[in-house]
C-alpha cells in the first residue's frame, strides 16, 4: 500500500462496544456524525494513538500505526497525528508565536527556523498580528485560528477536528469554517481575504482529515464524504450528498432535515411507485428502477411536502398518518412540527423516529396546532422517493 492510499482504522474496544472499520482516501475529508455517546471519540482517540484497541489496525499508506496482531503501537507524538478540539488548550503561558513554534521545535526544528514557520502560519490563518499576545487575551475565535496554526505547524500527514466550531459564537464559526475549507479543500496558492492576499504553505494539506461535528454544514461545506455512527457502529457512509439525499438511517435523516420511514419493500400499485411497508401500513413513492419486493427499503420525503389537516383529508394525498404533535420549532420563519404516531388511533409508519411537517406561523396560528394535539399529515406520492435499503 502507498501513501496516496490515505488512513485505513479497523479497531475494537470491548468495553466500550465499539468496532469500526473505515477508510479516509488521500486527500479527502471525512465528517463522522452520530449522538452524544455513539463512539466518535473513541475513533479519534484510536487513530490518534491515545487508546490502543483490542483488536485492529491503523495504517497511513505504506506506514502501520496500530498492529494488535504484531503489537505495534506507534506512540502519540510519533503518529505525525495533530487534534485541534473545541477548545484552544493553548498553552497559557507562551505567547501565541510561541505556541505555534512549540510543536516544531520539540521535533527537532532549530529555533529560528521554528519560529519563521510560526509566522508563516499565523500569517496563513490570520492571526499574524497576535504573534506577541498572550492566549488569554485572544478571543475564542481568534484562539482557534491560533491553535489550527499550531496543528498544522507540525506538518501532519493526519488532521483530526473534534468539534472544532462548536465553542465559537455565531460570527466567529462562519470565519473559522471558511478557513478549514481555504486549507484542506482549495489549491495550495495566494488567496485573498478581503484586503490581506493569504498564501497557504504548499504541504498545508494532510494527507487524510477526520471531522467529527454535529453540525451538518459542517459536513456540506468541508467533507468529502461521511460516516454516521451509532452504538459504536458505523451504520452508514457515502459521499455527502448521497447520504443525505438518500439517508439509510433516523439521525442522518434528522441531520438532513428530512423524515425517513424504514421498512420492507411492497407494491406501490402503479408503474413507477414502490412502497414501503412498516407497522402494517404503507408509505407510496417513486422508486428509480425495478422495485423488488420484500427486501429492506427506505422512504423520504421533505417536512415541506407535509400538509397539516384536523381532519382526515380527502383526495389526491395518497399517504396520510394520524399522528400527535410532539413539539414546535422555530426554524426562523417556518414553525417545524414534531409528531409521533397516535397509538389512540391508526399507527404512523415511521413513528420510532418520529415525523415533521414545515408550516408557517400564520398556518400553525390558523390550525392551533400545540404539543399533544391529534392531527393528521398528508404527503402526495408524487414527494416522495422509494429506496432498497
């Protein structure tokens, strides 16, 4: 295997019920989602090297970094490996220039060199102008500028971002965002930022990135592909805008703002409509190519394409699910209605997950739709997509 393989993990952790296999191709980006608990830090801490898995390997091209088999446990600070988490964890008492220097310098760098290379990336980031304050007068925006500084000063062949915009407030997220896409995502050449022309080194990008993050513009704007684990599972992965368009799980279809029904595939009654039949009811979509019955399938469809009725409706919707209003949501002009299947009533199909409905607050007004209230959603066949599982 050559390096332009990328990073290849395979591990398990008994007491943690974690076993994962995954795949990093050189020169992409990888977002892992998944809830609170799912195992996202354990990947990290693995390919990291903080955690040593009972069974499994880690490998970055030709070189192995984890070999339970033949017991090799390559240490942290030689895995060529840099963390940049939510928080900076600078290092309080140096300054920032020499906080980006420090990781160079430890590895043998002489200090003058070490201290140009600092000033190349603060200056790559940003943040050149901080080169002589103190950490604890940085804010939490211009702190991450200065620790991403720091982990790529090293020159990693491995970048993992643990929620690296999750403690930044809502101006200073977009900007750190915008500069993790300028460096892993653009050519390596001058690039200008408003009136300052930035220019990244050549080497800047790793050769593999892992992105654990919560947010799904995270994903959209910086991944390359992604991985959604839960129960220490890998559970689905694909490129972005394929596990997203066509989610094969409830959290990634709750991440896409979608509703997902789960099921088995049963006949839509039409040319060219499948459907998906779960609790003894059926959902109806359009389905792409030969429908073949009885296999695992998947329905998804927009809160959008939800209409809201007290009453059962009549005519054309061919899907329609009593169901209980869960919760409300502002989602900044549009009300987003939570429902789960009223068992007082005919089940929903989809009620583990839950489903949503996007209405204006004119409409959620008019309706007086409220928590605990029955009502009835409705989506037309025609909005929704059929797909083996």
């Amino acid at each position: 295997m050559s390096e332009v393989a990328g990073l290849t993990v395979s591990a398990r952790l008994a007491d943690r019920d974690f076993q994962v296999a995954l795949e990093v191709p050189a020169g992409e980006v990888l977002a892992v989602l998944g809830p609170n608990g799912a195992g996202k830090s354990s990947l990290l801490d693995v390919v990291a090297g903080l955690v040593v898995p009972d069974d499994g390997a880690v490998r970055l091209g030709d070189r192995v970094l984890t070999d339970t088999a033949k017991g090799v446990a390559v240490p942290p600070h030689r895995r060529a490996v840099s963390l940049l988490a939510q928080d900076a964890l600078l290092f309080p008492h140096l300054s920032v220039l020499a906080n980006v220097a420090f990781g160079p310098r430890s590895r043998g760098m002489r200090p003058r060199a070490a201290t140009a290379l600092a000033r190349q990336w603060l200056r790559a980031v940003d943040a050149g102008e901080f080169a002589d304050r103190s950490p604890g007068s940085l804010s939490g925006g211009q702190a991450q500028r200065v620790a991403l500084a720091r982990a790529l000063a090293v020159h990693p062949r491995v970048l993992l971002l643990d929620e690296p915009m999750a403690a930044l407030d809502v101006t200073a997220a977009p900007a750190m965002r915008a500069l993790l896409r300028r460096v892993l995502r653009e050519p390596a050449a001058p690039h200008e930022t408003g009136a300052k022309a930035v220019t990244p080194l050549p080497d800047s990008r790793p050769t593999a990135t892992i992105l654990v993050t919560h947010d799904i513009i995270d994903a959209v704007t910086l991944a390359d592909r992604v991985a959604v684990i839960e129960g220490g599972r890998v559970i689905e992965s694909g490129p972005v805008a394929a596990v997203l368009a066509r989610p094969r799980s409830h959290f990634a279809a709750r991440i896409a703002g979608v509703n997902l029904v789960l099921g088995t595939a049963a006949d839509g009654g039409s040319t060219g409509l499948g459907a998906v039949a779960q609790d003894g009811a059926a959902v109806i979509g359009k389905s792409e190519g030969e429908w073949a019955l009885g296999g695992r399938a998947a329905a998804v469809f927009s809160p959008a394409a939800v209409a809201v009725h007290l009453d059962h409706p009549e005519g054309s919707p061919r899907n329609v699910f009593r169901v209980r209003v869960t919760e409300l949501e502002d989602r900044g002009g549009i009300v987003r209605v939570r429902a789960r299947g009223d068992h007082e009533g005919t089940p929903a199909p989809g009620a583990p997950a839950g489903l949503a409905a996007d209405l204006t607050p004119a409409a959620v007004a008019r309706l007086g739709v409220a928590p605990g209230m029955p009502v009835y959603f409705a989506v037309k066949a025609t909005e929704v997509d059929v797909y083996p599982h």
